[in-house]
C-alpha cells in the first residue's frame, strides 16, 4: 500500500491497519499543519486530521475546563498571526522548517517566541500506540514484515507487567492530549516536537500570543509603565550632589549593564487595562512584555487549565506529580559562550555578575529582576546588603582581634599562670589515671584566650547588637526603594496564592466520603481536626529528631572524656602538653562531620513532615516548611555551641564530690583560663567548616559529578558530544540543566551564618570577618549557579523577603542575650572586675589567679579516685588547688560555696539584666530614629498618586469634550426629505491597540 498522499478533510476514523495494531495517521500540507485526534473505544483520544485554523476548533469542550476565548479575539489573533500555520504543529526531525536557522528560543517558524516548555517521556519499546514519522511505503513493509515475522516465530505472549506498563504510558498520553485541547482554547499556541536528537524525550514548546498577554496581564494586575514620564530627585540639591559624587567616585564599582545607570526619569506604571491602552507604549509588542513576564503568564494559565482525566484536576502541577509531563520550565534567552552567542540579558549576567572576576563590583540588582524574577532579585538584592553591612563589623571584629594581641603580654592574670615561681600544684583533670599537674603548663591556653577575652569583647557585643538592628533598618529602606523601582508598592492588596494540587486532592477526598455517608454542609475544607494526625507525628518526629541531637552531643561528650582519659595515661611530656589540643580539635571535626550529615537528613524530614500536613497554599507550605526546616538545622548547628559556651565546667562538682555521668564518666572540667577557647575554637571550625564544604564544595562539586556521570553513561564519544550541543536548540540545552528547587536552601545557610556571626560573637570576634570573605564567594558562586547551571526559575513577584525577616529579627534580639550570658558566665570578665574593685588591695589584678583557686586537702579523696602517684617534681602533694569559689579544708563548712562566690554570681546576673535592657533601649531607640521609608520614595510615591489622578481626569475631561462636541455636530445637521431615519446614537467606544 502506498500512503503518501491525501486531500483535506478526509476522514480518517476507520482507517485500521490490522498488522499493526491500528496505527494513528498522520498528514502535512504545504504551508499548514494539522493537530490530529479521534477516539478510541476506550475513550481515549487517538490521532485523526483536524484543520486547527478552521471553526471546527471552537466545538472542542471548553466550558468545563476553562473559560471560552470571546470568538473576536480568537479572529484578531489568527490575523496577527505572521505565517498561515495553526496553533498545534507535530513536527519530525526531518522536516524542520528552513525559514530561521537560527538556535534560539523560537518555533520553527522563526517568529513565534517559546515561552514555555514541557517535556515528556516517550517509551520507545513499547510504542505500540506511537505514530509512525513518516508513513512511506518502505517503512510501512518493513514494519509488516516485521510483524509477521514475530507471528511466525513461537515467541512467548507479551508478560502482564508490560501490558500494564503500556495502558499506563496510553493514560498519560490521553492526559497530555486532553491537556494541550484546553491550552488551544486558552488561545495559546503549541508546537509539538515527538522527535528530537534527545531520545525519549519529547518538547512542547508554548507562545502566548500578543491577545493573551494582554487579557492575562489585566487578569494579574500587571503594572506596566504608562506613556507619562516625570522626573526623578533624590532629594534636595544638597542630598541630590552628594549622591552624584559617590556615584562617580564608585562608578569603577558599578557593572557594565544599561539598568544600572542613574536614573533622573521614570514612567508612570499602572495596571494594565485593555480599556486604557491607549495610555501604554505598545509600539513594539515584541518588547513590551519581557521574557520573564511572559513566562510568568503563561505558567499562570498552565496553572488554571484543568484537566479532567487527572487524578485531581488542577493543572500542570497535577500532571507533573503524576509523571504525565517530566518538567515545565521557560528557556535561557540563549547562549552565554562561543561564536554563535548573541548579546543577551543571560550572557551580560554572566559576563557582569556570574564571573569572579568581577567579584568587587556592585551587583546587577535591576537586571538580575529583569530575567529571574522579583523573588530572586530580592534575594541577592538582601545577600549584597548583608555582605556590605559586615564590612565594618569585620573592621571592628580584626581590631578587637589585634588589641587582643597587643596587649596580650600586660596581661596580669596570665603573667601569673605563666610564671613558675607561683610554683601552684592543679588537682587531677581525672579519677587514677590522671596524676598532679603545674599551673605554669596552661601557660599558652592562658595566652590564646585572651586574644578573645579581654575588655574590648564587651564593647564589640554591644556593637554587633547596635550592627544587627542597623542591618535590619537599613534591609527595610533598600526594600522599600526596590519595591517603588519595581512597582511593586501596591502589590500585597492583589496578591492571590492558588490551592495546591494535594489540598484539592484531600478536600475531594473529604468531599466522596460526606456525599457516601449522605451528610451535606458547607464548603468542604480541611479543618484542624483532619490535620490532627500530622500535627501529632510533626511534634513527635522533631521530639525525637532533637533528641537525636542531644544523644550525638552527649556521645561526642564521652569521646573527650576517654581520649582524654587514654592520653593522660601517656606519661610522656610531649603527650600530656597536646591532650588538650588534641581533643578539642578532633571533637570540634567529629561534630562538624555529623551537622552536615544530619543537615541533610533533616532537610529531608521537614519537607515530609510538611507534607503530611497538607497545607494549602503554596506560601503556606513555603513557610511551613522553613520553620521546621530552621528548628531542626538550627538545633543541629548550635547544640555543640551552647553546651560548651554554658553547660560544661558547670556541673563538674569539686575534688572528692565530682559529678559522674554514665556509671564511671566525670564530667569534664573547663580549663584555667575559661572554656572561652574551646567555645571559639568549635565556632571556628564549625563556621569556616561549613562554608567551606556544605556551602561551597557541595555546589561546586555536586552539580560537576553529576556533569560527569552524565558524559560517562552517553553512548557518545567526546567530538559527538560537542558536535551535538552544537547542534541542540535552546531549549534542548536546559533540558539538562539541574531543576530550580527554590530559594530555600540558600536562604537557610545565611541564615545559620547570620546567628554563628550575632550569637557568640563575644567569643569569636573574627566571625564577621570569615562570613565577609565566604559571602563574597558565595554571590559569585549561587550567580554562575543560577546563569549556567539551573533552569530558568518561574518569575514570581514578592515584594519582600517574607519570613525570612522574622527570622533574622528574632535572631537579633536572641543575640543580646546570648552574648550577655557568655560575657557573665563563660568569660571571666565579672570576675576579674569583682576582683579588681571589691578584693584587690592595690586596685590591680595582681593576687587574682590565686584568688580564684580554692584549696583540698589530697586525704578527702573518696578511695579509688586519687591519683596513683602521690609525688611531683619530688615533692610530696598534701593540698592541690582547683578552680572554683569554695571554702577551705580549715574551714567550719569545707568546702561550700564561699561568700565570694555568691558576690560573683550576683554580680554576673546583675550583668546580665542591665546588659539586655541597655543594649534593648539602644536598639529600639535606633530603629525608632530611622524611618523605614526614605523620605525620598515616600515624596516620589505620593507625586506618582497625584499625577495618575491628573491623568485620568484629564482623560475624562478629554471624553466629555467629544461627547459635547458629537452632540453639537449632530444637532445643527439640517435634516434632508430624502435623509433616511435617524439611528440612535451610541456612546464612542475607545478603540484599544492590544488587537
């Protein structure tokens, strides 16, 4: 049989090939394209030859999915239209179309820019139900022979699992067709692409013609700029020159891009009307809605189209959730290397912001809106805020740092520790096995920690407190100016958050079984009482997820206490000089190693967690999902930290009255000179730790492993790799780029940074210091992520960082506290100030290191817990010393609590109160001084109020002067005998230019 040729309209519903399963037909005319469909006995729409550009389009069932396209603007779009093919086009590798050549993000037109695109899998061994490309006749005898010869040949039946795999693969292509009917009747136009140089994949590019965008940008309240431009002061003359000077002084700083030039005008924006069109600039349609506009709106509509033949019919999220569509994602403008790339905003982003080179340049906020969208923009518009702001708190931090080290050497307290003729016997660090030690061998821990314990720690808490309020001050006002550049000050009132496809699911559900239990009340909706159960496993899981964490700290507790116990039997000098050296550092790794595995597991738990509980919006389920996600991370993160910073050296007991842990496990006793070192020497490894591996070497490493498993699994060599890329579209190319999973992950890591930088900063001045170098990285690094690595993300409008600001609040006030507490309790700040005025008596701190040692007699050891050697240096040990406020052996309670003690501790809370509440007022009194709205955007947001009503009523004025005028023209026309009837007259209509 020879089947090449066929005439249109042409029925094609009975044809049946016997031999090979009822192929679908497929056809092609010159200058046209066809979207063929029929039904099979299952219901299930099958191929047939429908000449889309025809009426027959508008029988298609529409009102039960989607509301109808007015008949007009179906004709008006068709007229637009720049060729004579139709909106759906099944295009073959063989026949694509000559007219562009060119590998950019159009249809094969050349014209029609893709705005979208969906991919799906294509199960090429089973395709039973598959059209043919091309039914020639030599492909059709071929597959006949083919089909005779498994006939003839006694090959077992077709297993179960593969018919079952095949009416699943069928249901999902009657979903996809279904699908893509109720996008045609949205007036989208779709071209298909079942084969590509990609196997198993199949493209199906979207373009939103210029009549969708303008009624879906109505729909959406999209601000666009108006023909009326005004200018634009920064303030007053004086203000107005200061800005102009720092801008030409930073101008080296500033990126090359046409959006970062200061601008002295700016248009009017108002939501687009397609009454008032004529107040828009619609010369050039083209460019009136960016790529990223576009995008957005068409995924607005991916949203809203139903499709019924789906488990919950919500749109593509629905389809996507059941593997009916693989991805949905809208292209890269083009390429950003080679010969053949074009000037783009994606190559500027990556020549200007993307490159390390330039990693001392301003970023290109505007531009970085322009193609991710306003949610991304903010993001690294509040990442670029939160690096400048620790510039001056890593000056300040390296010079407390400096001043430790300068003065390091009129330290008198470790003046005293490290002279020998103090000649002072320590108690054992442990129970027999430890044996006496000299003061004078903690010379060098004495020495470290007061480059980080010292006066100057007091006054950079109180300026990291100061700092963090002005941060936040400062975020609020650069938010708000980005908010009126972009248009966005108006936006929280016609925000809308859809329902999520897994709420519908569950509200359908609920729904089955009242209308089966015959019970009918209200709207159905999911109550308290339906997410009880999830509720109950959340708090649980994270109960024990938290615990979890306490058990592995507890564990890494142990680890210190038996290594330090097996290292001090090691009677060597070098040995027991590095025991604690040692152990520090290999517990501060070990529980680095376990924060950033459980990081990931914990991740993974609160995104189950969240999803039990089946929240319904989008923006619910987002903020969820962080407060679980940061509990749990931050718990992770700061455990360790907290322990050592307030728990250890706190429990210990005294010689002959330790605390035992686990049967036989003394608690562990803070050095000398404080557990300040400890605590700074776990942020430090922790912090830099984290940024180095978590944060840096996993999104350096990860995506390029993956790069390389991909090359390694391809069949082709490496001169077919490049020659194919060279050869895939633009759309092609992302389909392997990483999916975009959202702004999350990198909000969370700043965030954990932003608490190691204010909570202990008392401890670890330089923190700022390695958060300001590792942020510097990090812009670069998430940039080139975002240009060259991840898919084009959704352009999602936000108008500010949402709870992420909440976060960061709390974090700051938590920090005042926090910083308070280290200062009291693990500093020996208010005892040396005790000392200094209350029990010196030359008003110095000579006499303090012996006045905080308490003194034990070596014979009120409990049996079994002395040490075995009795003797150092040759001398005979009857009294040692620890440190700790307690009374004498002499005295008549040995042993208790010593009135300096008490004097100590009142003195640390009293610190502590009037600490909070000082730097409390500090910080309220400077967010009350500074305004969240400049004084400049509040002046320009009320002219911009102004001249819109100046607008409009001078646009009403105009209509009323051409309703009179047409009134008078009318009235003084003589009326003629020959004059027909008059008609009655109509009011104008404003004629629009979004046709």
């Amino acid at each position: 049989m020879l089947l090449t040729q066929y005439s249109w309209g042409i029925d094609l519903v009975g044809v049946k090939l016997r031999a090979y399963n009822s192929y679908a037909m497929e056809c092609q005319a010159v200058g046209s394209s066809v979207h063929q469909e029929t039904t099979e006995g299952n219901g299930c729409p099958t191929q047939r030859t429908i000449d889309t550009t025809d009426e027959d389009l508008c029988s298609m069932r529409r009102s039960d999915n989607y509301w109808p396209v007015p008949s007009e603007e179906k004709k008006l779009e068709m007229d637009n239209t720049n060729d004579n093919s139709i909106a759906m086009k099944t295009l073959n590798p063989d026949d694509r179309s000559p007219l562009c050549p060119k590998l950019g993000p159009y249809f094969d037109d050349g014209q029609r820019r893709v705005d979208y695109v969906l991919t799906y899998h294509i199960d090429k061994p089973s395709n039973i139900h598959r059209k043919s490309p091309k039914f020639g006749d030599d492909n059709l005898i071929r597959r006949l022979r083919r089909s005779l010869s498994l006939r003839g040949s006694r090959a077992p039946l077709q297993p179960k699992e593969d018919s079952e795999i095949a009416a699943h693969e069928d249901d999902k292509r009657c979903k996809r067709e279904e699908f893509e009917r109720n996008l045609l009747e949205t007036g989208l136009e779709l071209e298909n692409a079942n084969e590509c140089k990609i196997p198993g994949i199949g493209f199906l590019k979207i373009h939103a013609p210029w009549t969708v965008l303008c009624r879906e940008a109505e729909f959406m309240k999209l601000k666009m700029p108006t023909n009326k431009v005004f200018e634009v002061k920064q303030g007053s003359n004086i203000v107005e020159k200061i800005q102009m000077f720092i801008h030409k002084v930073t101008s080296p700083l500033h990126p090359k891009v046409n959006t970062q030039k200061q601008q002295t005008e700016k248009s009017l924006s108002h939501p687009f009307s397609r009454e008032k069109a004529h107040l828009f600039d619609l010369s050039d349609r083209d460019h009136f809605f960016d790529s990223k506009t576009r995008s957005s709106i068409v995924y607005e509509l991916l949203k809203r189209t139903k499709c019924t033949r789906a488990m919950y019919s919500l749109g593509i999220t629905s389809l996507l959730a059941e593997g009916v569509y693989t991805s949905a994602y809208p292209p890269h403008d083009g390429e950003i290397e080679g010969v053949s790339a074009v000037p783009n905003d994606r190559k500027t982003l990556y020549e200007e912001w993307a490159s390390y080179s330039v990693f001392y340049k301003y970023q290109p906020i505007g531009l970085i809106r322009k193609y991710f969208g306003e949610k991304v923009g903010l993001y690294f518009a509040w990442l670029g805020v939160y690096t400048q702001m620790l510039i001056p708190a890593a000056i300040v931090g390296v010079i407390v740092f400096l001043y430790g080290c300068a003065t390091v050497d009129d330290n008198v307290p470790s003046m005293e520790i490290c002279d020998p003729r103090l000649n002072i016997t320590m108690c054992p660090l442990c129970d027999s096995a430890c044996g006496y030690w000299k003061l004078v061998s903690a010379c060098g821990t004495a020495r470290a920690s007061h480059l980080f314990d010292n006066p100057a720690t007091v006054f950079f808490s109180i300026f990291m407190a100061l700092w963090a309020v002005l941060f936040m001050e400062h975020w609020k006002r650069r938010q708000m100016r980005l908010n009126y550049v972009w248009d966005l000050t108006g936006f929280g009132e016609e925000e809308e958050d859809n329902n999520r496809a897994e709420y519908e699911l569950r509200v359908m559900q609920k729904a089955m079984k009242q209308e089966n239990s015959a019970s009918k009340g209200e709207k159905v909706k999911l109550t308290c009482t339906d997410r009880l159960p999830a509720y109950v496993n959340t708090v649980a899981i994270m109960a024990l997820m938290i615990t979890v964490t306490f058990v592995i700290v507890f564990g890494v507790v142990l680890y210190r206490i038996t290594i330090k116990t097996a290292l001090e039997i090691n009677t060597s000098a070098g040995a027991g000089y590095n025991v604690r050296a040692i152990v520090k550092t290999t517990a501060a790794i070990i529980n680095l190693i376990v924060i950033i595995i459980l990081d990931e597991i914990y991740g993974a738990v609160a995104r189950w967690l969240t999803k039990l509980e089946v929240p319904k919006t989008d923006k619910s389920f987002e903020e969820r999902l962080i407060i679980k996600t940061f509990i749990l991370k931050f718990v992770n993160a700061f455990t360790p930290i907290v322990y050592l910073a307030f728990f250890r050296g706190r429990l210990v007991g005294r010689p002959g009255k330790y605390l035992y842990i686990a049967g036989s496990y003394r608690m562990e006793e803070c050095a000398h000179a404080g557990c300040l070192m400890e605590l700074c020497i776990q942020l430090c490894i922790t912090m830099l730790g984290k940024q180095l591996i978590q944060n840096n070497l996993f999104e350096i490493g990860i995506p390029k492993l993956k790069k390389m498993l991909r090359k390694k699994k391809s069949e082709l060599d490496k001169k077919q790799q490049e020659e194919l890329a060279r050869t895939l579209q633009q759309h092609e190319k992302d389909h392997f780029l990483g999916p975009f999973v959202g702004l999350n992950p990198e909000y969370m890591e700043m965030i954990i940074q932003f608490g190691m930088v204010t909570l202990f900063v008392a401890s670890f001045p330089l923190a700022p210091l390695f958060a300001l170098l590792n942020n510097i990285i990090e812009i670069r690094l998430d940039a080139k992520k975002f240009v060259t690595e991840l898919r084009r993300p959704i352009a999602v409008r936000a108008k500010n960082i949402g709870i992420w600001y909440k976060l960061l609040r709390g974090l700051s006030k938590v920090a005042v506290i926090v910083n308070a507490l280290v200062i009291s309790f693990t500093s020996d700040f208010i005892p040396r100030l005790v000392y200094q005025y209350m029990y010196s008596p030359d008003g110095t701190m000579h006499g303090f290191v012996n006045h905080s040692l308490s003194y034990f007699n070596v014979s009120d050891f409990q049996p079994g817990t002395g040490p075995t050697q009795t003797m150092i240096q040759g001398q005979i040990v009857e009294i040692c010393r620890y440190k700790d406020y307690r009374e004498p052996p002499s005295s008549s309670t040995p042993y208790d609590f010593s009135k300096e003690f008490w004097a100590i501790l009142a003195a640390r809370l009293a610190f502590v109160v009037v600490f909070q509440n000082v730097v409390m007022l500090m910080s309220d009194f400077v967010d009350w001084l500074i305004p969240d709205i400049p004084k400049d955007i509040s002046l320009q947001i009320h002219k911009e109020k102004v001249l819109m009503i100046e607008l409009f009523m001078k646009e009403e004025h105009g209509r009323r002067l051409a309703l009179r005028d047409t009134d008078n023209h009318n009235s003084c026309t003589p009326s003629s005998s020959n004059q027909s009837p008059q008609q009655p007259h109509s009011r104008p209509v404003s004629t629009t230019n979004c046709y």
